[in-house]
C-alpha cells in the first residue's frame, strides 16, 4: 500500500491517483484515533468536536463529507461547515471554543481538478488529558508527518448513511478581524475599493468586512466555480487582469484578492500595478510598527526578501529566519513575541491573531496603511524604500527534473560544494533548507527541491539586476 507522506503544510496528492476517498479515509482514521488519545474532555470523558472544512474546488465538499462519516464512525463529535469556508476561518475557529481541531480540504493552486490537499489544525486544549495550559491564540498548529504517521496505514471504512451537523464560525472569524483593523478609520477614509473573489472561499468574508467598513466597493468573480471561469484561483497577476483593468476604468484607489481557500493574498495599486508578497511583507511590517506602535520579532522564511531584514534593523526588530513552509513560521508565533511573519508566496499573519496566514486579514492591514497613510500605495513604497537606503531585485527558475534526476543534482551539489559564486569566494553556506549561497548578506541564491512539485527552484535576491543575473547564469555554467 501505497505511503502517505505529509510535506510542508499537510497532505497533498493528485486526485484519482493518490488523493482518493479510500486515502481519505486513511488519514482522516488515523487523524481520529490521535483526537481520541489527545483530546478528550476529562471531566465527562467525551471527545471535543473536531471541524471540518472545504473550499471552493472540485469535490472538496464530498471529501469533507466522506472523512466526517468516517470520524462519526468513530464515535466523535463532528461539525461540517455550512458552505465553502477560508482556511483562516476555520483555523481561527478552533481555539474559539473548546474543540479537537480542524480538517481543510482545499488544493494547490496549479489545478482546480487534479492536486488536492489535507490542511489538519490539530490544536491543544486547556481540555486535554495532561491538564497543560495554553494561550487561546497561540495553541493552533498544521498537524505534521511525525504525529501521525504510526496510525496512517490504518484503514476504516464509514457508512454511508451517516451525517454531520453544519456550523457557520463567520462572525466570531468576523468579530477577531475587527479587533486588529480599525474600522473606523476605514470609513472615514473615503476609500474606493476593488475585491477580486476568484471564485473562492473569501466571497462572503472579504466583501462582507469592506462593507461592515463602510467602504465603497466593487467585486468580481463572486460565484462559486469549480473550474474558476477557465482560469486559476491564484493571486498572480496573469490572474489578475480583470481586476487590474477594472482598478484604473473605475478610478480604484486599491484593488484586492485572495487565492482558493484566502489564506493568501494580492495587491494592484490605483494605476492597476501589481504588488509582490515580499514588498507588502515590507511595507505590513513598518505599517504595524509606524501607525499601531506595535513591536516583536519579524518572521521570514529563507525564500523572502532580505529588504524585510533592513526593515527590522531600522526599527530595532529581531529579524528570524525558517525554512519554507508557513508551519516553521507559525512555531515561532507561539513560541517567540512575533510582530509579523510571511513569506513571499503571500503568506502573512500578525501579532494578536492566528499562527496561521490569513488572506483576508492582510488585505484589510493595507487598505487601513492607505487609510493612514493618506497616500497611494506607490508612494507609501517609495517611502520605505528612500528609508531604508536600499532596492533589492529578485530571479527565480525552476528546473523540471524527476525525482532520480534530483537525487543525482543534489548528490553532486553535496559532493563538490560551491566555492564561489560571481567570481569570488562565496561570504557563507546556509543548509537550513535546500542551499542558499551568500556572495554577502544581500546578495544570495537559493537551490531547494519543491515540497509540492516535481521541480528543483533556484531563487535569488540582489541589491542590482546585473548582479542578480550574473549569479544566476554563473549557478547554471558551474553545475549545470
């Protein structure tokens, strides 16, 4: 039987090959037996609610399903959500009341058919079995390989006849928004926004939190669609040319969206240009510390702009870096003060709330930066960048190997290390994930195998395009 294999941020599979009601089950048995031993209610000795939730692609209403009969079987408490739900939602959900967790169904974003994921929250409770005491905000984490693969090869079939009751966590989700955003604000800016659904889980939230602002709004692609009008639900901008053109015919100042599930988000300014993840992380990140006065660590994965470090120097702020996968940056949210984290796929969440990236939340920080501000966001950027005293320039290429081929490429790498990079000895190695190679502390490559494709990336930073190509091209002539 095949092994089913967690990677960065849950378990994911391609439908009808991997990803089947058969391993859904697996899993979803294997999870259940772990909410049994963990999470039980010691003064009635029952086992808390474990949620479950889908997004907005194919079948990932019947998945939920299947794996909440299952869990039933199992003699647990289940909730299966009303309707299609953020992954932000459901995550901040679980320590709102009492539960035993939460399952996602949502997908990479590559496909809206094939690839399909397993997001599992399992979350401590001040209820489980040893008593220990936990902060409501901070407790919540992706269940990992490790703790469940002894169980995973277990097999249970549910009967089909069972059903769930629904819950709806739209209000409380809604209610912990308004804490961290100042709504007020918002609606004496005199804001013209533009939101872009995609078709996902976010239509229903985001609109529903610009208008509880009072802001003057336009939205696109707010039914649901599994194929997603032919295009993709990911927050790039070839994705985004609707909304683009929709920010500068109606005179937008901001135009949003959010990727499937809305733990990810997008930006185009009031000329309909797009802005990167790691340029917002930058501007978020003096957003919360210039206008909220707020402090703590910044968070960043190694893949992430190294402007976000000239950030936190500036303003006296730890700077940490993780290996990919927002479930590193999350650790270090429950257990280190944390100002932000993110990442430069859009990944982002803050101080005060979830350890977990929340779309939603992050396009409200910065319709509410426009707001104080009182500029428009490209002179905001021009701003930070004149502060900081820097301009950085990122190249990225995957390499499209297989499996084999990679093993070979990274046996090389490892038996004959580079040396130098850009004609001179390289200013350090970091094996945290993958191989960064430093030319200095700005200047950087990055070469990691894909946790979720079948690809090597080679990504890199510089403080000159010339110079950031040149390393590129100098990795290629060397090793390739």
């Amino acid at each position: 039987m095949e092994a089913i294999r967690f990677g960065t941020d849950g378990w994911r599979a391609i439908i009808a090959e991997d990803f089947t009601f058969t391993n859904v089950e697996r899993v979803a048995f294997a999870i259940g037996l772990y909410i049994k031993e963990t999470y039980v209610n010691v003064s009635g000795g029952e086992t808390l609610p474990v949620l479950l939730g889908y997004d907005t692609r194919f079948l990932a209403d019947q998945f939920a399903l299947r794996a909440a009969r299952l869990l039933i079987a199992m003699c647990l408490t289940v909730r299966l959500a009303s309707r299609d739900i953020p992954t932000p939602c459901i995550t901040c959900a679980t320590p709102h009341d009492p539960t035993g967790g939460a399952l996602q169904f949502t997908a990479r974003s590559q496909s809206p058919i094939l690839r399909r994921q397993i997001h599992s929250a399992l979350r401590r409770t001040r209820h489980q079995r040893h008593h220990r005491q936990d902060n409501r905000e901070s407790k919540h984490a992706p269940a990992s390989g490790p703790e469940l693969a002894p169980l995973v090869m277990q097999i249970r079939t549910a009967p089909q006849s069972s059903s769930a009751p629904t819950f709806d966590a739209s209000e409380p989700y809604m209610v912990a928004l308004s804490r961290l955003v100042d709504l007020e604000r918002l609606k004496k800016s005199g804001l013209k926004v533009a939101f872009d659904a995609l078709y996902s889980t976010s239509r229903g939230y985001m609109d529903a939190m610009l208008e509880r602002a009072g802001l003057q709004y336009q939205g696109l692609h707010m039914q649901r669609d599994p194929l997603f009008g032919g295009g993709m639900p990911e927050p790039k901008p070839e994705y985004l040319k609707d909304l683009s053109a929709l920010v500068q015919s109606e005179k937008f100042n901001l135009g949003i969206a959010t990727d499937g599930d809305a733990d990810r988000f997008a930006v185009v300014d009031d000329r309909g240009v797009f802005f990167t993840p790691n340029q917002l992380l930058c501007l978020l990140t003096r957003h919360l510390y210039k206008n909220h006065g707020m402090t703590g660590a910044v968070v960043r994965n190694l893949t992430t702009t190294h402007m976000l470090d000239h950030v936190a120097a500036k303003y006296g702020l730890e700077l940490i870096e993780t290996p990919v996968g927002f479930k590193y940056i999350g650790e270090k949210m429950r257990s280190v003060d944390v100002l932000i984290g993110g990442e430069e796929s859009g990944g982002v969440s803050i101080k005060g709330h979830i350890p977990e990236k929340d779309g939603i939340l992050a396009n409200l920080l910065v319709i509410e930066m426009l707001a104080m501000e009182g500029k428009p966001l490209c002179e905001i950027w021009a701003d930070l960048e004149a502060e900081v005293g820097v301009k950085f320039y990122q190249r990225r290429g995957d390499l499209h190997l297989t499996k084999q081929t990679q093993k070979i490429l990274l046996e090389h790498l490892a038996r004959h290390p580079f040396e130098s990079l850009g004609g001179r000895p390289l200013a350090r190695v970091s094996k945290l994930d993958g191989l960064k190679l430093y030319y200095d502390e700005d200047n950087w490559l990055l070469i990691r195998p894909s946790g979720t494709e079948p690809v090597i990336r080679v990504s890199g930073e510089g403080t000159s395009e010339p110079l950031i190509d040149s390393l590129m091209l100098d990795f290629k002539r060397q090793k390739l």
